[in-house]
C-alpha cells in the first residue's frame, strides 16, 4: 500500500502509518496541532493591530512549547506568518498565513491579544475558548467618542502648537470631524490606505482653501499641519523602525516603505488640492 493510500482523509489529523512509525506523537501532540491555527489567527490579529513583529514571534514560541510542541520555528514579516511546530518524536507541521489587507493601529487591542497569549499559556485554554475569546476581541473598536475627541483636540492644538491662530485651531478642529467621519466610514470601503490618504487630504485641502478663500484671516499651513497629523502614519514608521534595530530587517523595511507611500500620498493629495484651488481662485 503506497503512503498515499495508508493516510486517512476523514480523520482531522490525517498522518500516515509510514510517517506515524517513524514519528511517534505524544498524547500531547493532537492538542498541540489543533491549538496551531489558533496560535495563527492570534499572530494575524496582533499583526494587523500593529505589533511588531519580534512579540508575534515571542508570543506563538511560547504558546506552541506550552501546548507540548518540542521546538517552535516561527517567522513573521508584514504580509506572512509562517509557523514550524516540531513535537517529540520529530514529527513537524507547518501552516502558512498571508496576511491581506493594511494594518491599523489599535494598541489596546495588542494588549488584549497578550493578555490572551498569557492565559492560553498559564491555564492551557482549549482551542475552542481561545477562539471564542479572540472572536470577542476582534469585535473591539475605537469607540465614536474617543475618536472624535481625539482627531479635534489634536488638530486643534497642534495647528496652534505650530505657530497658528485660535481661529486656525478652530478650523483644523472642524475639518478634523470630517477626517474622523471619513475614517470611521468611508475608510473600509476604499481599496487601501494609499487611495484613500490621497483622497481625504485632497479633499480637506480643498475645503481648506475653500474656507480660506471666504473668511481670509486664516493660515492655510497651519490648518493644515494640524490636519495632516491625524493621517501621517508616525506610528507605522515607528513601529518600522524598530523593527529593523531589533534584527528583522525585511519587515522594518516592508513597514517603512509602506508608511513612507502613506505619507507621500497625503503630500500629494494636499498639493493638488493647493495647486488646484490656486489655478480656481
């Protein structure tokens, strides 16, 4: 009988006799490899809440080596997660995660995916739960109110921070409520990040001028300095940057080259709204 044929398709764990004789798994082992695609839907949440990469890969070693695997191998860059777990015996498993899609920024959500990493370890939760709870946290979201409040106390102070007037901290403050509504609702449904920082600073810096236009008293650059704050993706190049002095080279690279297209984007987009409200008006 060819190894093809000795393996089982219908058993969730489908290993082959050949490879069963020569890998001999613990009673530990079956646990461990359905705890694995829970361990990838932890790393690909955390990866898209803006955890570096080096804490992914801590965090997936120390559940796989808790959930009896003999040796955990690991790999995270931006787009993939790539997961080895080695169990006694010898007998190894792989599994692959594209990650598709932009990554936000959400470190409270980090912090509740820890927090679950640590439980998983500690109280050695069933796949089951750890799903559910992941579910759970997945749900979370900014609230309305903290967003708002945020995009207009930025905007506002830095405009003045900058060198502007009260009346520019006012106006930045009101196109901020528009950056936020935008990004709560428009946000998700535009192709990625690059189009849509392209399309809100366009935009904004077109009501911008608009507005300046009209009332004439106001400073255009710091209105929209301190709208522009809310975009600039400061906290990617960051979290890039870091990731490329702790040694993983390829993902601080792919990071930093993806926020440097964001914030190229929003240079853009405001430019053209400049160049176009000057030709206009």
């Amino acid at each position: 009988m060819s190894e093809r044929s000795a393996c089982d398709p219908r058993s969730p764990l489908p290993i082959c006799a050949e490879a069963d004789a020569r890998f001999p798994m613990d009673a530990s082992a079956p646990l461990a490899l359905e705890a694995l695609p829970a361990m990838l839907d932890i790393g690909e949440a955390m990866l898209r809440s803006g955890a570096d990469v080096h804490l992914i890969e801590e965090e997936l070693m120390r559940m796989g080596r808790a959930y009896g695997a003999h040796k955990m191998n690991v790999l995270v860059i931006t787009a993939t997660i790539i997961v080895t777990m080695t169990l006694p015996g010898g007998y190894e498993h792989t599994l692959t995660r594209r990650i598709m899609g932009d990554a936000s920024i959400d470190f409270h959500k980090v912090e509740m995916l820890s927090d679950l990493c640590r439980a998983a370890v500690e109280e050695q939760l069933a796949p089951d739960a750890i799903q559910e709870r992941l579910a759970a946290i997945n749900r979370h979201a900014i609230g309305g109110v903290a967003l708002f409040a945020g995009g207009v106390l930025s905007a506002g102070a830095f405009a003045m921070f900058f060198g502007g007037s009260l009346l520019d901290g006012i106006v930045s403050a009101a196109f901020a409520v528009l950056i936020c509504l935008s990004i709560r609702y428009v946000r998700p449904w535009t192709p990625n990040t690059i189009i849509f920082n392209f399309a809100n600073s366009f935009l904004c810096g077109l009501g911008i001028m608009a507005v300046a236009s009209t009332l004439g008293t106001i400073s255009t650059d710091m209105v929209m300095i301190g709208d522009i704050m809310l975009l600039i993706p400061g906290v990617a190049m960051t979290n890039a940057t870091r990731d490329m002095l702790s040694g993983d080279t390829i993902s601080g690279v792919m990071r930093f080259v993806e926020s440097l297209l964001w914030a190229v984007a929003l240079a853009l987009g405001f430019m053209a709204a400049i160049w176009i409200a000057q030709m206009a008006w």
